[in-house]
C-alpha cells in the first residue's frame, strides 16, 4: 500500500509594532499555527514565516514573506496558511499579484479570518473587495498619523532622534537639554571649521581621537560634519517638517521642499552654539562651495569646504 503524500504546509505571520501587546500577539500567532498543522495527519509543517515589527503595506519590505514566496517558487510549499488578508497584504495589488502567481505554482493561500481559499471560483473578486477594504484602512491610518504630526508641529512639540543627536538629551520637559560633554564636540566642530579646517580634516581629527559619532560609530565622515554645521538645532531653533512620508504604501520618505507645511521654531530649546557663529558658518559653507564650483578644483587646502 502506497503511503499518502502528505502536503506541505507553510504558515505567515506578521505583526507591525514592536510593542509588547503585539509581540504577545505574536507568539499566540505562532504557537496556535504549530498546534493546528499538527491535528491534521494530512499536512506537514515546511516553516513558520514571520515578519516581526514591519509595516504591511509593501511584501518588499518583509524579509520572511520575501523567503516564503522563493521556498514557494522552488516547489517546496503546497498550502500557505494565514491569519486574514490584512496579515498577508495591505496593498491590493500586491495581494491579488502575489495570489495569482501562487496559484500558477499550484501554491494554495487560505486566509483564516475570511474562511477563503485562493482556488476557490469565487476567491478573486471577494479578495479585491477584502483587500481593497484592507488598503483604505492602511491609508486612513497613515492619514490619520500625519494629521497627528501637523497638530503637534503646531503645537511646537520639538522631535528629536536622542540616540543619534549628538549634544543633547531628552529633558524633564520632554524638550531638548544640553548634553554638556557632547556639547563640547559641538562646538569644536564649529570652532575648527571657522578657523579654515576641512570636512574631511576635522573628521580625520576626531577618529584619530577615537570620539564618538553621533550614532555611536568611531569612524567620522565628512557628511556628518556638514550635518552637524548645518542644523539650526545647534542655534536653539528647530525646524519641524523637514522631510514628509510620499506614498502610504512605499513609506517613501523624502525632503520636504515646500509640498507639506512647515514650522520653524525660534529658541524652542538652549543652544549650543551662538545665532552669530550659526550665521557665519553658514556663510563659510556658501563661500567655500561657490569657490569650487567657480575654480572647479578638489583639494585639501584650508579654505576647502571638503
């Protein structure tokens, strides 16, 4: 007696934050798929997919359903099993264009939630108008966050990246204190650009010192000293809105030239450094820059801005 071809089963799960409740989520997600390909003698567990703390909008963001989709296509999977359509995709055209090229591959996707399978007659038409559901609830979220955003610009609440902001720290006030150590490297960069040090010179200086980056790295670039140089921050004033979010579904960040509001903040928080050495250094940056593209020469000479 010939012994039955068990099918092999894959299973995706997916949460999109890190928080703690979520994390909960997850594990329960898994445990529960293990325990349920288990009860049916039918199927065999391949592996449990998982994207932890990853938006849904996109499956290129998603490096477990990215290695799913290839053990898929290499003839490995029979059954995918997931949670609901808004687990496997928030975008619709993703959805519906992942689905079919499963389907060719003789790949079954069935979506608990929904109770539907991806080879039933009728699945296509009811997966458009489930995941176009999804996808207006992706968007109206990611509007909902950027309306948050703008009222709290209005409001002045200041954001700063603490863990890779060189100079301050979070204050009591939740606005920006003085870190009086990292302070000190603040405003060594402003001094020695102004007495004619290059980006790449000062840079040098402070790897060779063995300071710390702004991220926590040894190695100093040129880009993040001309960062440094050129934050208003530095001066006490804070310009909220710099870059904005293009597309709900690429989460698509890009500098903000006018297309979204923004706010500028006059002395939110201490400065580091005096509007006066903010104002001539930015002077010393348009000097420097004009000079080479007028000379069109890259060296390393004091007057060079690199």
């Amino acid at each position: 007696m010939l012994e039955k071809v068990k099918k092999r089963v894959a299973v995706y799960v997916r949460v999109s934050t890190e928080l703690e409740a979520q994390m909960s989520s997850f594990e329960a997600q898994v445990n529960y798929y293990k325990s349920y390909v288990a009860l049916n003698p039918e199927w065999e567990l391949v592996e449990i997919f998982a994207d932890e703390g990853v938006s849904g909008t996109s499956y290129r963001r998603r490096a477990g359903f990215k290695r799913m989709i290839e053990a898929a296509e290499r003839g490995e999977i029979d059954l995918i099993l997931t949670k609901s359509i808004s687990r496997f995709a928030r975008n619709t055209v993703d959805a519906l264009t992942v689905t079919r090229e499963l389907k060719a591959k003789k790949v079954e996707v069935w979506f608990e939630k929904e109770n539907i399978s991806s080879f039933d007659a009728k699945s296509e038409l009811i997966f458009t108008i489930l995941s176009s559901v999804a996808q207006e609830e992706s968007r109206s979220i990611s509007e909902n966050v950027r309306w948050g955003i703008e009222r709290r610009m209005e409001a002045g609440r200041i954001v700063v990246p603490y863990k890779s902001f060189l100079g301050y720290d979070k204050g009591e006030d939740n606005r920006p204190k003085i870190n009086e150590e990292e302070a000190e490297i603040v405003r060594r960069i402003f001094q020695e650009f102004l007495a004619g040090g290059t980006l790449r010179g000062i840079a040098r200086g402070l790897t060779n010192e063995e300071i710390k980056t702004p991220r926590g790295k040894t190695k100093w670039s040129p880009e993040t000293i001309r960062s440094i140089l050129m934050n208003e921050k530095y001066q006490g004033d804070a310009i909220l809105g710099k870059t904005y979010v293009e597309d709900f579904l690429t989460k698509k960040v890009r500098k903000n030239h006018g297309e979204r509001r923004q706010f500028y903040l006059k002395n939110s928080h201490p400065a580091i450094i005096s509007r006066a050495t903010f104002r001539e250094t930015q002077r010393e940056i348009k000097n420097r820059t004009e000079m080479r593209q007028e000379k069109n020469f890259v060296g390393d000479y004091p007057r060079t801005l690199v």
